[in-house]
C-alpha cells in the first residue's frame, strides 16, 4: 500500500548533451540562409518586372485613312510603367502586376495578356522565360549562405 513506481511517471536523464550556442547558431545561419533566398527571390522578381516591361505593347494608336487617332482614356506607354513586382510582408511571396487605369478606371492590362483580339501577352511569358533561372538562383543563394555560415 502506498507503494508508487517512479519509473513509470518520469523519464529519466543523465543531463544533455549542448554545444553552448547551437540553438542560437542555428537560428542566425536560418535567418542568414532565408535573407538570401529571399534577396535571390527579390532579384528574380525584379528581372520579371524588366522582362514584362520590354514585352509590353505600346499603345500607338490606331491607323485610319492614313491618320493616326488615339483613344483619348489612354496614356501611351501607361501600361508598361505600370507593371511592378510588390513583396508579402515577409519578401517570400511577389505579386507581379499591370495595374494601368484608362481615364474612366477600366484596367486594362487583362484585355492585353489575356484577349484573343489583342492577343499580346507580356507577364506570363516573361515569368516563363525567367522561372528556372530564378529557382536556380535561390538554390545557390542558399547553398553559398550554408557554406558561408554566419
């Protein structure tokens, strides 16, 4: 009676085993290896961007008669300046977009990637041309982070 077996409550330990400041060396190698993934990631959106740019229409107008007229709610070249790349809070996540507005708000840019009228896509295939790249890139970033540590 009154009898409690110690051993089967409680685990038993000699102590542990540490290297002073491994959790704290792993924490910084971690940062230091997500920082350059994430400067790699960065650096892939920005070529994105600069791809996406130079496929972009222009818009020039359109020829009638021999005349040039130019729809009066859009800006030549908006389209184009409008594309950017925007990071999450984190820099993990870029959303890249073309954002130009006509005069009366319409965005455009859908009708230019996507319709088969105008049919002259300029974000998708700038993101397509540049993906292997870009992972390549971050792969390395974070092995030469590893190697280099701290």
């Amino acid at each position: 009676m009154g009898y409690h077996n110690h051993y089967k409550d409680r685990s038993f330990t000699r102590g542990d085993i540490r290297s002073g400041k491994t959790d704290e060396v792993l924490k910084e190698l971690g940062q230091h290896v997500l920082e350059a993934a994430k400067a790699a990631l960065k650096q892939g959106a920005e070529e994105i961007v600069a791809d996406a740019k130079s496929r972009c229409p222009v818009y020039k107008g359109h020829q009638h008669n021999g005349r040039t007229y130019m729809a009066a709610n859009v800006k030549p070249g908006a389209l184009r300046d409008s594309i950017k790349a925007e990071p999450n809070k984190a820099g993990t996540v870029y959303k890249i977009s073309a954002d130009a507005k006509s005069d009366d708000g319409f965005l455009y840019g859908q009708i230019v990637e996507f319709s088969p009228r105008v049919n002259r896509p300029f974000l998708y295939p700038a993101l397509e041309a540049k993906r292997d790249m870009i992972k390549t890139n971050i792969e390395t970033a974070i092995k030469q982070a590893i190697r280099r540590g701290r």
